[in-house]
C-alpha cells in the first residue's frame, strides 16, 4: 500500500511539474543563423 501512494504522490508531482512549466512557457530566444561547425572524425 505504501508504494502505491509513493507512485501516486511521484505521478502527481511530476504532473504539478509539467503543468509549471507549460504555463510559465517557452523562453524567449532566437537561434543563431550560423550553422553548428563540426568535425567528423577520419576513419583509421
């Protein structure tokens, strides 16, 4: 019984969180027009 209301109480809190941050939203921001500059490394 106790881990029933263990995994209640974690399922309504992981809830609560999702609610949170759906409602404060996106951060503002914007994407950098430059394009990621990486490396692949050479096969041996």
């Amino acid at each position: 019984m106790r881990a029933l209301i263990a995994a209640a109480a974690g399922l309504a809190l992981a809830f609560a969180l999702v609610l949170t941050l759906t409602a404060v939203g996106t951060p503002t921001g914007k994407t950098s027009p430059k394009p990621m500059l990486t490396t692949v490394p050479s096969h041996p």
